[in-house]
C-alpha cells in the first residue's frame, strides 16, 4: 500500500514539473513589455522637471508626450528590469493633463493622463488689466467699497452723537 502511494505522489509530481517546464522554458527567451508607467511629481508647473520612471525597459528607450521633447531613458541597474529619465516640461504648456508614450525594445506603452501641467499664476495688479474685471465690475466694486466707508461713517457719528445724550 505504501509504495502505491510514493508512486502516485512521485508520479503527480513529475506532471506537475513536466506542465510546467515548457512554460519556464518559453518565458525565458520572450522580450520583455514595458509597463507601470510612472511620472513623479504628477502636478507640476511650466519648465519643471519631471521624472519618468518605466519597469519591463532593460536596455532603456524613451518617452514621449505633447509636454516635453523626446526624452531618453537609461537602465537603472537594479535587477528589476527598470529605466528612468528627466524630462523638462516646455514653458509654452497648456495647463492640464498630458499623457506619456514609452517606447523600449521595439514595443510601445501610453499611459493616459499620467501627469498634469498648473498654469501660473497672473501677478501685477491682479490680472485686471487684460482678464478678469470689466471695468463696469470695477466701478460696481468702487462704489460698493465707498458705500461701506460712508455707512460706517454715519453709524459712527450716531453712535458719537448717543454719548453725549
């Protein structure tokens, strides 16, 4: 009874390395696919730098988007397959969110909205004299600021005036 059972042990054992074998086999040889696209930090502004990071990309490649030039991409020898580069942001971006293309080994991989580009932010007399305020939301605002000063003018004088009674 006990050598049936070492041999329908050994014997499933040898079925399971056999199925397995052809498959470790074929793995080896097959080109890796890029993959886990990852664009630190994901907001940034106009003419920042920003990092691209992509595992499965062992001989590097590059990256591409609507944002930045063609970017090169170098192995990092950490044994995990991944490339990095630095990509600078072009100062003329719409603000929004981009996508990034990676091309490593002949294969291609676009991760949608993989980052997002912030506008700056209009200084000087607060955007005034090009966008925002018309100049009839300008005399509104004025006349609006003046009523508040004489109303708190009057309210004083009447709260003066009480004193005195």
């Amino acid at each position: 009874m006990r050598n049936t059972r070492a041999l329908a042990a050994a014997g499933a054992a040898v079925a399971v390395l056999g199925v397995a074998a052809p498959a470790a086999v074929a793995d080896g040889g097959r080109v890796p696919n890029p993959s886990n696209i990852v664009a630190l930090p994901s907001v940034i502004a106009r003419g920042g730098q920003l990092t691209i990071t992509v595992d499965g990309c062992p001989n590097g490649g590059h990256a591409t988007s609507n944002a930045f030039p063609r970017t090169n991409l170098t192995p990092v020898h950490s044994g995990n397959d991944t490339a990095r580069g630095t990509a600078t942001i072009h100062h003329d971006a719409h603000p929004g969110p981009y996508d990034i293309t990676v091309h490593c080994s002949g294969r291609s991989l676009t991760r949608p909205a993989a980052f997002t580009v912030i506008g700056g932010v209009r200084g000087g007399i607060g955007g005034s004299s090009t966008t925002g305020a018309t100049p009839a939301d300008m005399a509104i605002g004025g006349s609006l600021v003046a009523a508040a000063v004489v109303g708190s003018g009057v309210f004083w004088m009447r709260r003066r005036a009480e004193k005195r009674i």
